[in-house]
C-alpha cells in the first residue's frame, strides 16, 4: 500500500514543447527559456521521431544545467495528443512544421518557428 | 515477500570488496596480469545475501533510496543483481544506481586510456544489463530508472538506454524525486526520459533518512554538500547540510548491529563537520569521534571518506586537533592507522587560483603547495594514510602547471600516502569542457605519471601491511605484492609506448 503521492517533489510547473528534430537554435531558445522560467522548472517534451539524436543534441545543454529541476520527455508526434499540456506551456519550437498538425488547438498561438 | 520496487547494481558495486573500500578501486581498472575472474575475486566478491537476495551490507546510496521508498509506503528493497530472477513476477520497477556505469569517471577513464583495456566495472555492468533476468524483467514490463553519481554518462550512451529500455535517468539528489518517480510508474503515468533534480528538489536534513539495513564498509554520511567550490567537481553543486548526530549514531549502530568491522564516516571534508565556514572547530569534531567510536567498541576500525588539506593543516595549526583526535580518541592496539581520500588535483598555484580558489583556505592560493606538504607531514606523524589525487589536463593547464605538480610530489616522497593520478573528466561547472584523453598527454604528463607511480611504488609494501595485517588478508596480501611485480614489469613498457605516442 503507497501512503505517498510524492507530493514534497515540486514539479516543473513550465513546459516547453518541440515540435521536430533539436537542431542548434532550438537548444538556442531552449536556454533562454531556462533563464526565464527555470525557476518554476522546466518540462521538456520534444515530438520527433528519432529519440537518440535528440538526446545527443541535448546533451551539452542538459549538462550545462546545474541549478533548476529539468524533466525531459521524447514522444512520437502522434502521441502529442495524449499529453495535457495548458496552461502551463511556455513557448511551442518548432523545427519541422509538418508535425503542427497534432498539436492541441490553444496552443497553436505559442508556436515559434526556429 | 514479494517487492515491486529492486534497487540494484552490477556486481563491482554489489560487493564489500573485502572489507578493504580501497579494493573497490580496482574494480576501475582492467584485469592486468590475471584472468578477469580472478581480479573480480580479488575486489569485487559476492556479499552475503537472504534468501531472496537482499544483501548483508549494500552501497550507500542504495540504502538511502530503499529507506526513502520504504518510509512512503512502497514495498522496495535492495537485492543484489544475481537474485534479479527471483522478483519476475512481482517487481514493476527495477532502480539502479552506479558511481561509474561506463567507466568515464576517474580513475576507470584513464586506466582505460593508458592501456587501451576496458576497466572490468564497465564489463561487469555490461554483462548485468544482458543478463536473461534484466532482459526478461523487461519483456515483463518493469520499469528501468537509473541514477547515483554516474548518471550522467547515459547521455554519452542514448542508444545503450534504447537497447536496454532504460526509462529514466535521474542526475542529481534522489530522495524526493525517486517517491514521485516510482508512483508513476506504478500508477503506468508516462515517465521523463531525463531528470536533473534542481536545488529546489534537494532534500532537507530532516527529510534525508536514516538507512534500515547496512552499507558496504559501514560507510555513514556526515555531511551532503561542499563549500570550498572547486570548479572540476560534482558536488560543489549541492547545497551543504550537516547531519545531525543522532542521526549518524543511529546508522553506525545499524552497521554495527549488522556485524560489519569498521565504520567509514563520509563527506567531502570530514573536518568541516560543524565548522566555522571553513576553518575546522575542534568540539564538534572530537565529540562526533568519540560518540561514534564509543558505539563502534574497540575493535573496529574507522576512516574517512574525504578530508581536505587545507583544513587539517588549520586544524593541527590552531587546536592540535588532528593529533589530540588520533592520539587521545582514534588510535589503539586494534587502530592502528586512518585511511582517507585527499584531492591535491595541482602543484601549481597559478592554476589552483583558476579552478580552485578556496581548496587552500583560510590559506591563500599561492601558499597551496606549501598546505599539500604540511599536511601530508602532519598526517604522517598522526598515522593517517592519504590516497591523494592529482588532475591532469584541467582545463586551461600549462606545461609549466604540470612541472609544478611533478616538483610537489617529488617533495611529498617521505611521507606515507598514495598517489594516484586522474586524467580530467569534465563535471561540475567544467561539464561542458572536452576530456583528458591519452592522446592529450605531453613529456611534462609523462613525468608527473612517473612520478606519481614512483611514489606509490615506494609506499605502496608498507601500506599493505597496515592494511591487511590480519592473517586472513595472506592470499590477497599475496596477490596484491604479484599485481605490484607486475605492473613493475610492465610500467616502463607503458611509458615508453606513451612517450613514443607523443613524439608522434
């Protein structure tokens, strides 16, 4: 029986999606996301079909973080859906627009094109 | 009893190496001058375990997670990694925790580089992650989450985590993260692939538990956290706390009543405990030996993970502290000496002043080398035993920095320590610079490794002999003094490939 809902864990509270391949200008915009927003703690969630480049193309600015609570997911595009993301989305990259398509409504006004 | 939740590790980790904490460490090279196997008996032997796999004594950090998910409710234990099979059917999460996975860390990184032969922790944590039980815990759906010091290397191996399922990797402090972690997963919510756990996420002291059952050598944290900065290292990053002494009374206890022989108090600079900034304070020192050896008898024996230099010259220097501790509380006709880890990491004070300005304080910068003499004279005097450190290829290094470490070990000869160097990997706020590697070294790092191994070569007989007095120790005394014929054999073969390398 769990008695704990790992409450005393604070949560990011903002989130960043992208939408396509981490290219360097996303890695870029994703930094001065980090100074914006870091402090509430940063949820990553990058759509993309391949997860091993991505994670490579993160690598230096997942190390470079010392200070704030990161959590980074990698899903396939179509799987965009089953995440609830509103309100807490700060800011929707996007390096391959062909996968906007699958992005939720209210949150097509957030989207940047990098 | 059935468990959802394994902690676990690969066998280098999973051992208590003997007793002997400095055993471990050679579990970070590759098997020279004997098979594989052997070498793993030497370091790395099995612990005794229950029947379903739970070990006498595990590594820290696994303690502290399993008392963490066991407080909140969750039915978690550590098990040792030949034992995985028996959870199959139960087990929905499997966490594993590692100082080294792939062996990028030092010292297994340069042993690697030197040789060019894969140290036998990344093969045994290798061959635990094929292993048929790892893989069928997989078909079966459990949960892969990995984290400990280590964690970070997985970003170096994004196809290993695909290959192996691994789910999460958690860099950073566990206890908080590692409760929502798991109810995640049990619950099947969808996990983060990587997590780095912010300082808002660092547990408080009261919410750091104390461990249920023993760690490997009865290793007890003191203190989480450094002050002193330095810019190659990991642990800097984290807040400092002290643990208070009830709290590391009551984990000496769990490994005393465990039956271990020796307690090793664990921070990065054990003087600090209760310290005035960064000059040591004698009351809060004597009292934490004295209460913790008064619960450790006569016969135990006791070190020290990590000290700093600079802090035991303050320490003898203003209160005599260091030899009132090993004269008046420490020694006895059981105790006969203190190992402890120390970082010397240059010889150079121009480069001290880059990467590590407050190693030397209260000293200054510029008297560094001065601080790594005095203090290796005082711990010499009082029976402490040193296994120091020294960084080669820091960022920002001159050929000029290398000859003034080379000239600093030279005059540390007479005092009794080992020295050990480290090719720099890049952590803490250095993470983002590139690795030391062979290909790097210069004629100034050849002779500082001379150097280096000269000085341990000539320490290195009788320090075995306050190691392993006990006559149980004759067989691996015995292999130990081969492995040092060895590598006597072989060293000049080494530096001479590594010089001609350089030439090239």
């Amino acid at each position: 029986m769990i008695t704990a809902t790992g409450d005393s864990y604070r949560k990011p509270s903002a989130t960043v999606l992208i939408l396509g391949e981490v290219n360097e200008r996303v890695v870029e915009r994703l930094r001065d996301l980090l100074r914006l927003h870091g402090a509430k703690g940063l949820r990553i969630v990058v759509a993309s079909s391949s997860v091993e480049k991505n994670i490579e193309a993160l690598r230096e600015f997942f190390l470079s973080n010392i200070t704030f609570t990161l959590e980074a997911y990698f899903v396939n595009p179509v799987d965009l859906e089953k995440f609830t993301f509103a309100p807490s989305v700060v800011s929707v990259l996007v390096s391959n627009p062909d996968y906007t398509g699958h992005l939720p409504e209210d949150l097509r006004s957030l989207v940047e094109v990098v | 009893m059935v468990f959802e939740v394994l902690i676990t590790s690969d066998r280098t980790m999973m051992s208590n190496h003997r007793g002997k904490e400095f055993l471990g460490f050679v579990a970070t090279g590759p098997p020279l001058g004997m098979p594989e196997w052997l070498w793993m008996t030497l370091c790395a032997p099995r612990p005794k375990v229950d029947e379903l796999g739970r070990p006498v004594e595990a590594p820290y950090g696994l303690r502290k997670i399993e008392a963490v998910l066991q407080n909140a409710g969750f039915n978690a234990a550590v098990v040792d990694p030949d034992y995985i099979h028996k959870h199959l059917d139960t087990a929905k999460v499997i966490l594993i925790g590692h100082h080294d996975y792939f062996a990028y860390n030092p010292p297994s990184s340069e042993w690697w580089s030197i040789t060019g032969r894969e140290p036998v922790n990344r093969r045994s944590f290798m061959r635990f992650m094929n292993s048929p039980a790892m893989r069928k815990a997989k078909e079966k759906g459990a949960k892969i989450i990995v984290g400990g010091p280590a964690a970070w290397q997985w970003l170096y191996e994004p196809e290993l985590m695909e290959k192996w399922g691994v789910d999460t990797v958690v860099d950073g402090e566990g206890e908080k993260v590692v409760v929502e972690l798991a109810s995640r997963a049990l619950r099947g919510e969808p996990l983060p692939r990587y997590v780095y756990v912010g300082a808002d996420n660092a547990p408080r002291v009261e919410e750091i538990p104390v461990i249920k059952a023993a760690s490997v050598n009865g290793l007890v944290e003191i203190m989480r956290g450094c002050p002193r900065g330095c810019k190659f290292c990991s642990v800097t990053l984290r807040p400092l706390r002290f643990i208070p002494l009830e709290k590391i009374l009551e984990e000496v206890e769990v490994n005393v009543r465990a039956g271990l022989k020796g307690i090793i108090l664990h921070s990065e600079d054990v003087l600090l405990y209760h310290a005035d900034g960064l000059k040591p304070k004698p009351e809060p020192i004597l009292k934490l030996h004295s209460e913790v050896l008064s619960r450790m008898g006569e016969k135990r024996h006791l070190a020290w993970s990590h000290a700093s230099l600079a802090a035991i010259v303050y320490a003898e220097e203003s209160y005599g502290l260091i030899s009132k501790l090993m004269n008046e509380v420490v020694l006895n006709e059981h105790r006969n000496y203190l190992g402890v880890e120390v970082g010397i990491e240059t010889g150079s004070p121009a480069l001290a002043k880059k990467i590590m300005v407050a190693k030397s304080l209260p000293y200054p910068p510029e008297k560094w080398p001065d601080v790594v003499e005095e203090s290796f004279k005082i711990m010499h005097e009082n029976k402490i035993i040193p296994a120091a450190t020294v960084i080669l290829g820091i960022p920002g290094e001159t050929p000029d920095d290398v000859v003034k470490t080379t000239e600093l070990i030279e005059r540390l000869r007479p005092y009794r320590s080992i020295i050990v160097p480290m090719f720099f990997v890049p952590m803490g706020a250095l993470k983002k610079n590139n690795w030391f590697l062979r290909d790097h070294l210069r004629p100034e790092h050849i002779e500082a490794l001379a150097k280096m191994y000269e000085h341990t070569r000539y320490w290195a007989l009788d320090i075995l002999r306050f190691y392993m007095s006990s006559p149980v120790y004759l067989p691996f005394r015995l292999l130990l003094r081969y492995f040092v014929w060895f590598v006597d054999r072989h060293v000049k073969r080494y530096m001479s490939k590594l010089e001609e390398m350089v030439k090239k």
